[in-house]
C-alpha cells in the first residue's frame, strides 16, 4: 500500500506543500528543513522524473492503494512486460544458442579439438566480464531504453555473423564480441522494472521476465531439433540455429527500439495524470527514479558494503554453476547415451520446470507482507543441488534419472533473480547501485568462465570436477544466504534503535530523500526489504 501521503483527505493532502514565491513552505506533517532539502532534491537537473516528483509535492495527487491503483498497475503490465520478457528470452535463447549448436557439427566444422568448446564458451563471458563495466555506467547516464535497443540491434547482427564462422578463431571473435553487447541488457531490464514498479511489485515482475528463461530453453529445443532436420539445407543445422535466432533478435529490436520508454516520464501509453501516479508510487522505494550524474563517493560506499559484498559472491557461485549447466547439458544428455537430436529434444522439460519454479516464486513474494526473499534464494538453491548431487553418484545405466536430474539444473534463474531482486530493493543511490551491479555481474560472469572451464573433456560423459564445483557452488550460496539474512535483519533492529520506528512523517522524509539520490547508508528513514 502506498505510503507517500500521511493525510487521508484530499484537503489534508493539500496542505501537505505549496509553492510561494520559487520555495516550498512548510505544510501538514513535513518539516520546513525536509521542505527545503526536497527542493533541492526536485530541482536537481541529474535526477529522472524531477519535474513529475515536483509536481506530486506541489500539487494536489491522490494517494491510491492497492485496489485504487490496480487499473494503472495492470496497464503498465500491458506495456512493459512483454517488452521485459520478450527481451529477456531471446537474450537467453542467444546464450543457448552455442550448447543447441554443438549438439549437432558444429565443432567438427570448425575443427575444434580438446577444450577448444570450453574456450569457446568461456570467452563470450569474457566479453560479458569486460562489457559490464563500461555497460552499466552508460545505463546511468543515457535513456535506458535506447540505449539498449541500439545495443539490441547490434547484438542481432552479431548473431547472425555465426553463420560466416569457419574455424575456432573466428568462433572465439565473434562470441567475445557477442558477450560484450549482451553485458548491458540484463542491467538495463532490472532499471525498466524498477522505473515503475516499487518495492513489493517488482519481485513478480522480476520473476516474471526471468521465467522467460524457461520458455527460451523450450523454443530453443524445439527451434533447434526442427532445424536438425533440415539436411538437405545449403546451411549445416548449426548455422541455421544462429542464423534463425539472430533474423528473429533483430527484428525485436526494432520493435523494442519504438515501444520502450526510457522512465515513466516519457512513456507515451501514460497520460499526465497517470504518469505522476506512477512516479508517487514508485516514490516510495525511497531511491527516487534516477540519478544521471556519477558519484565516487557512492561508488566507494558500495565498495565497503558487506551487503553488496555478499550478493556478488552469491552471483559467483550461480555464474559457475550457470556457465557449466548452459553450456554443457547436451554434452551430459548425449554422454548418457542418447543421440543428438535427442538431446535437444529432452531439454524441454528444463525450460517448464525453470518457468514454474521462478514465476511460482515470484507469486509467492507479491503476496508475502514478511521479508522472505532471501529465503526464497536459499530454497531455489535445494532441487538444483539434489540435481548435481545425482548426476554425479548415480551410475550411468540409469540414464533416465540422469536425465531428470538435469533438468533440475535450470532452476538456477531462480536464485538470479532474487539477486537482482535484493539488488534493487536494498542498495539505494543511483552511483552505489551501479557499482553494486558492476561488482555483481563481474563475479557473475568470472562464474561463467569458471564454469565453463572446470568441465574437462577427458572426463565425459559425468565431468566429475565440474560437478563437484557446481555442488560447491550452491553449499556456499546456501550459507551466504543464512548469513545475509541475520545481517539485514540486524541492520532495520539497528536503525529502529537509533533512529526510532518509521512514521508516516519519516516515511514522507524517506521518500525527499530518495529523490536526493540519497544512499541507503545516509537516508535514515530507509528500511531494508529482504
């Protein structure tokens, strides 16, 4: 329930500011002091939604709750999340492109030898590492949406590039490149969903777009065991899988390129009125929309803190495990015996478990009214490691267990994003959460190259080390996950002791605050959700 105004009436409303001669007086429940520093606030030129959030303050909004504002709730739902989950489902299907292709010619075409896949695999994260960086900096600083359309379009005619591959050389350039573009979409989702969703609807809508996953591993099997078939093609299958997905990216693009809208500002499905709506609630994040302008000192801030700290080793461990599973599963399927086309086939039942499991855990967060987050991350973590665990004892005549135990493997998109979730919902500051981001995708992706270099061919079809990583990986997740929560739990105690019990006036001043692109570590008023 929206929390912006302490007033229940219209008229009280509209005490609460009013504007005289260029500065807001003191009204209601705000003091004069918060008045004037949340002028400073919505006059700052760098801050996204500004002038909406002025005209929210100045003016005369009504404070809607959950059954007023579900009309606009689900016309936002109309527009923004099928752009969100289009998007994300063909940048995954893109990733799985690689692991749908080696099941059939491709490393015999391109002479590969040895490790010459891992390599492969390995060096789009590589490009992922080193793309993150420059990335999400550039998210901050330009209209998100366009930014990532252009980067969409780019990355599609990549894509398409595969098919010209014709030995490990030019394979290992085109996925390092492919990587480097594809480092900013993941980023770019999470900002679009935090722009016009607060805190206890994002983690549906996160789930949501994330599930896609799930149904990209189904599209893709089925997308790549029909192309299989086309033998008599001037194009080898595996060319055809890359040509396919990146004709079908590219087309996306554009549309993504003309329907997204880079902040609630400017997003033309939304009257005025509507828009200021959104721009109230969201306002209750306490993180205002966001800020353009870098700031070190945040950057810095983020470097010290244990909670952005502890997500990033989080994402390290679902990076390896992530690199090994998306990789590798059809290697594991065809080393228990199965054909290649079989393989592909059998890797539909990952893609719906991944979609039930992620978008049931996002229902269970929208309507949880408790902190159960990170318990949701610590459960996501159980069925893929009772997966791992047997792959790796049970012997090889059992294929069809094995099977079924990979296609527990997939489920590691749901830990992901209650990362991104926790990210969103506990790290406050434009700078410090894109320094949070850069350090998360950075372990995430050194993750997938680790991932996809502990599988070793000598030790197919069971990969013994990569499954001992992988069950490593998540033992330590498990635990981070305990850890995190006694630390969060401690920190809102902490601050409720200091700084006493939020009131309707401390949540007001939150919300100035947050549009002064205060930190979690400055904003008093900021409690976090975990």
């Amino acid at each position: 329930m929206s929390k912006t105004y302490s007033a229940e009436t219209k008229e009280d409303k509209k005490d609460l500011t009013q504007v005289k001669s260029g500065e807001i007086q003191e009204r209601g429940s705000l003091s004069s002091e918060s008045l004037s520093r949340g002028e400073v606030v919505i006059a700052d030129e760098h801050a996204v939604g500004a002038d909406l959030f002025r005209e929210v303050l100045n003016g005369d909004i009504d404070a809607q709750n959950d059954i007023d504002y579900a009309p606009l709730r689900r016309k936002i739902d109309r527009w923004i999340l099928p752009l969100l989950c289009v998007t994300y489902m063909l940048q995954f299907l893109d990733k799985l492109s690689l692991n749908y292709a080696s099941a059939y010619s491709l490393s015999k075409d391109l002479g590969l030898k040895g490790n010459d896949y891992s390599n492969i695999a390995a060096i789009f994260n590589v490009g992922y590492l080193i793309g993150s960086i420059p990335g999400n900096w550039l998210i901050q600083k330009l209209p998100v949406a366009k930014f990532t359309g252009c980067t969409l379009v780019m990355w599609a005619i990549l894509l398409i590039g595969h098919v010209g591959a014709t030995n490990y050389h030019s394979m290992m350039a085109l996925r390092f490149l492919l990587g480097f573009l594809e480092a900013a979409i993941s980023p770019s989702c999470m900002i679009i969903c935090s722009m016009f969703y607060n805190k206890q609807e994002q983690p549906f809508r996160m789930c949501t777009f994330l599930s896609m996953n799930g149904v990209a591993t189904m599209v893709g099997a089925l997308l790549a065991y029909g192309l299989g078939h086309s033998t008599n093609a001037s194009l080898k299958p595996w060319k055809l899988i890359f040509l396919v997905i990146g004709v079908i990216n590219l087309a996306w693009s554009l549309v993504f390129l003309y329907l997204a809208p880079d902040s609630p500002s400017n997003a033309r499905f939304l009257t005025h009125d509507e828009k200021l709506r959104v721009v109230q609630r969201v306002s209750t994040n306490k993180m205002g929309i966001k800020d353009t302008k870098l700031k070190p000192k945040q950057a810095l801030e983020a470097l010290k803190d244990l909670n952005c700290w502890i997500l990033a080793l989080i994402g390290l461990g679902c990076g390896i495990i992530n690199g090994g599973c998306s990789n590798f599963i059809s290697t594991l399927i065809k080393g228990f015996g199965f054909t290649g086309l079989s393989a592909t086939l059998l890797q539909l039942p990952t893609g719906a478990i991944e979609l039930v499991c992620v978008f049931a855990a996002g229902v269970i967060a929208l309507y949880s009214k408790k902190n159960i987050r990170v318990i949701l991350l610590f459960l996501l973590c159980v069925p893929t490691l009772a997966g791992l665990v047997g792959i790796h004892l049970i012997p090889l005549k059992h294929k069809w267990a094995l099977v079924g135990c990979c296609w527990l493997m997939y489920i590691i998109g749901g830990p992901v994003i209650m990362c991104w979730i926790l990210m969103n919902v506990t790290i406050a500051g434009s700078s410090k959460m894109s320094t949070a981001k850069i350090m998360w995708f950075l372990m995430y992706t050194a993750g997938n190259i680790t991932g996809a270099k502990i599988f070793y061919a000598k030790e197919a079809p069971k990969y013994i080390t990569g499954m001992k990583g992988l069950i490593a990986s998540y033992s330590c997740m498990m635990f981070l996950c305990i850890v995190y929560y006694i630390m969060m739990t401690y920190r809102n105690r902490s601050r409720d002791r200091k700084h006493g019990v939020l009131t309707p006036e401390s949540e007001q001043q939150g919300i100035i605050d947050g549009f002064k692109d205060y930190t979690d570590f400055e904003n008093k008023n900021f409690r976090y959700a975990y």
